[in-house]
C-alpha cells in the first residue's frame, strides 16, 4: 500500500542533507565572523557561530547540536588561523558568561526538538501500523468479496439443479416408459459426466430402445452399441429384468463406487415405468417417435 510504505520512512534528513546544512551555517555563522573579527581585532560575544549551534539543534535535535558543537568549533579554529591570531586565543573564550549563556541555549533548544523528533517518530510508527492494519482489513474485505460471490453463484447452481431434478423426478416417476427413459438418460449423463447414454426396456430377450443422449459431437462415427458399452447398469423391477441403462465415454475419475450407487438408484428408479413398456410393448410404441 502507498501510504504505508510513505510512512514507514517518516520524514528524517539524509546525512547528505544534514552535511550541507553543517556546512553552509558555520562557514557563514562561524568561519566569516571569527576571520573579520580576528583581522579587526574585534572580540565576538557571543560568538555567532552559537547561531549556527542553535539552528542545527533545533532542526536535528541532540544529534545536530553535537554535530554543530565540533563543526563550529573547527570553523572557528579554521578562521582564527587563517587570520593568524591561532587557536588558543579563539578558544580561550569559550568560557566567557554570553558563551556559556548561548550554550545553554542551544542545550535547551536540543533537549525540546529532540522531544518532539521522538514524539514525531512515534506518530509515524502509530499511523503505520494502522495503515497495515488498514491494508489487512481491506483484502480481508477482497477475499469476503470473493467468498460471497462464490456462494452465490453456487446457490444459483443450486437453485438450476434443483429444478432440473424435480423435472426429472416428476418424469422418472410418471407412467409414461418413454418420459421415465428419457429422464434416466438426462440424470446419468449429468451424474456421470458420460459422452452418451441409452436406456432400453423389455423382457425375455427382447429389448427396445426408448431414449438416447449423444453428446458426442458431429465427428463421432461410432455407433452406441450396447456390446461397446463403457459400463451398463441392469433395470429391475423386483426379480424381473425391465431394461439397461448403458454409457459411453465415462471419464476415468468418476468411475467408483458412489456412481455405481447412484446408477443403481436411478435404475431402480425408473424400473416401475419400464416394466410397463416390457410387459406391453405396444404401450411404449406411441412414444417412441420421441427417442433422441
């Protein structure tokens, strides 16, 4: 998240930063005035190089107030010998009353701007936190979405099959042997995932088809023989045989045992129509114009 990778790095300056600012302040606040001064013979009290001290203490806190001290006093000490007094006689006022004033000052100064750099911090520290909190409730909030959307397409697919099944059942459940094949074929395709199916009823030997599903495609050229038959499930209805169900291209992976179980309730569900079209073949004959 932008916000969060913003604050993670709150804003400090660069060490290249904090150079520049070292430089540019005791070469002005520092060097300058110790060189004139020194070549007029004038003493500076305070020195104005406290300024630059004052300045970086109260940008950079303790740290700059260190980094002023050491700067300051080689400016000075720089100045004071280019001018040719020398260095003890520069530093030699350091403990003067308006010197020692002026470094309490800066000391102050320090300790203030060293409180609110740490209050800073923590502030940042907080907000970052809560922008990753932030960040982790809204894709907590992206995967419930998500979640919601997949139980709703799946009620939807629930609600499609539920209908599907109470038409298929009303057929499987009627008197009609033509409706109740043609039903059987529809749920074992959709149970199995089969390429085609055929259901066919009669007694004795004798067998009529009486509804096919061939969702093979137009290229297929074989015929659905019930001899090529991937798997066939007999019809009984009590001890008599009624009719089969046979299936053609049967993926692998739903070839076991909870198909076979759900072939067999089918069959059996359909078995009371068909055993009508079995005994009485000329019954089933006014529907068979209705075989796909």
């Amino acid at each position: 998240m932008w916000i969060s990778k913003q604050l993670r790095h709150p804003d400090r300056p660069a060490p290249r930063g904090r150079a520049l600012d070292t430089f540019g302040l005791v070469v002005a606040l520092a060097f300058l005035p110790e060189f004139v001064g020194a070549r007029a013979g004038v003493v500076l009290q305070p020195h104005p190089g406290w300024i630059a001290v004052l300045v970086l203490a109260a940008r950079y806190g303790s740290g700059g107030l260190f980094t002023g001290l050491i700067a300051a006093a080689g400016a000075v000490g720089i100045g004071s010998a280019v001018a040719g007094s020398g260095l003890v006689a520069s530093w030699s006022r350091l403990d003067s009353g308006p010197n020692l004033i002026a470094f309490g000052a800066c000391l102050a100064v320090s300790g203030i701007a060293s409180l609110h750099l740490r209050r800073q911090a923590d502030l940042c520290e907080r907000i970052s936190a809560l922008s990753d909190r932030a960040a982790e409730g809204e894709a907590t909030i992206q995967t419930l979405r998500g979640v919601v959307a997949s139980l709703r397409a799946r009620v939807d697919r629930t609600s499609t099959s539920l209908s599907f099944l109470r038409e298929v059942a009303a057929r499987l459940e009627g008197t009609d042997p033509v409706a109740a094949a043609e039903g059987a074929a529809d749920l074992v395709l959709a149970r199995t995932g089969a390429s085609a199916a055929a259901v066919r009823a009669g007694m004795n030997g004798f067998q009529r088809l009486l509804a096919v599903r061939d969702a093979r495609g137009p290229m297929a050229l074989a015929p659905l023989t019930p001899q090529h038959a991937d798997l066939t499930v007999p019809i009984r209805n009590g001890n008599d045989r009624v009719g089969l169900i046979a299936l053609w291209g049967i993926p692998d992976s739903g070839l076991d045992d909870a198909m076979a179980h759900d072939l067999a309730v089918i069959a059996s569900w359909c078995a009371q129509a068909l055993a009508v079209a079995g005994r009485h073949p000329e019954q089933a004959a006014g529907g068979a114009g209705r075989v796909e």
